[in-house]
C-alpha cells in the first residue's frame, strides 16, 4: 500500500491556479402595494484575487446602487419572484501587484488593460426570477435564474447568466 499523505488540503492548496475571495455588504428597502414592490439598494464590494500565472495579485473596492421593481404572486406553499432592475458601481480604490521580470511584455500589457478596464465604473441592468415551494415548516426549495449585462465606461459589454437551486431554511 502507498503512503498516506498527512495534510491533503495544503497538497491541494499548493497546486490551484486562482484564489478569489469577495465581502458583500448589501442594504435594501422596500416600497410597494400589493404584489409590486420598488426596491432601492447600495452595496459594498471588496475582491481580492490571485493568480499562479502570470503571477499577480488585485484588490478592489467598489460601492454601488441601483433600485430594482419586483413582482411577487404566492399561495401558502408555492411562491414566485419576478425582479428587474439596474444600478451603477464605481470603484473607490484598486491595486495590482506584478512582478513582471519573468513575464512576456505582450502578457503583462494584456493583464494591465484588463485590471484597468475593471477598475472602471459600470452600469448595470438585470433580470431574475425565482420560485419557492415550502415543503414544511421553515423548509422549503428553490431554484432560480439570473441574467445581467454589464456596459463597463470603456464601452465594453459582459454578460452573466446563473442558475440555482437549493433548500432555503
């Protein structure tokens, strides 16, 4: 038999190629009647970012704002969410370490433009929709869509789209 590795997460740790990690603080309000609702919002964005090649490190900072309208129909077992909506995110600081002595010049004008691009503002416009079915008391399901579009103040479009499915608590 083979020798049993001690510490197989530090073995994985030590051969990922990205690490990213992102702090979210969200506020929002409510105002509506009825099934239709105005949600205004302002959120906090810090991501940090590092990549084995070409070697670098980012860091951003970004606030942003926006109001989404959402539709809400439901029974007792069975909801659904429709929202629409938009904002515009600006960046408040951002950092990019590079150590470019072993690097190609074409690479590291390529990873320069693209952390500029991305520290720019953006506006934002998204659709989603959700469906909850409660299975019993404080249980329930869910799964749910997501399209958004990015226009980045360079003129640059990006499109995400996200599909989920879970048990809510």
């Amino acid at each position: 038999m083979g020798e049993k590795i001690s510490n197989i997460y530090a073995v994985l740790a030590h051969l990922k190629m990205y690490g990213y990690s992102l702090a979210t603080v969200r506020a929002e309000a409510f105002a509506g009647r009825g099934a239709w609702c105005l949600v205004p919002w302002a959120e906090y964005r810090g991501m940090d970012e590092e990549y084995v090649y070409p070697a670098q490190s980012r860091r951003t900072d970004r606030v942003a704002g926006g109001a989404d309208m959402v539709f809400t129909r439901g029974s007792e077992r069975m909801w659904l969410r429709l929202s629409a909506g938009g904002g515009y995110d600006a960046v408040l600081q951002g950092s990019l370490a590079l150590p470019v002595a072993d690097i190609e010049a074409a690479i590291v004008e390529m990873v320069r433009h693209d952390f500029a691009r991305m520290s720019l503002g953006a506006a934002e416009a998204h659709v989603s929709l959700r469906a909850d079915r409660v299975l019993r008391r404080g249980v329930g399901i869910f799964a749910a869509g997501c399209y958004s579009l990015r226009r980045w103040n360079d003129g640059t479009l990006s499109h995400a789209a996200a599909l989920s499915v879970g048990i809510a608590f």
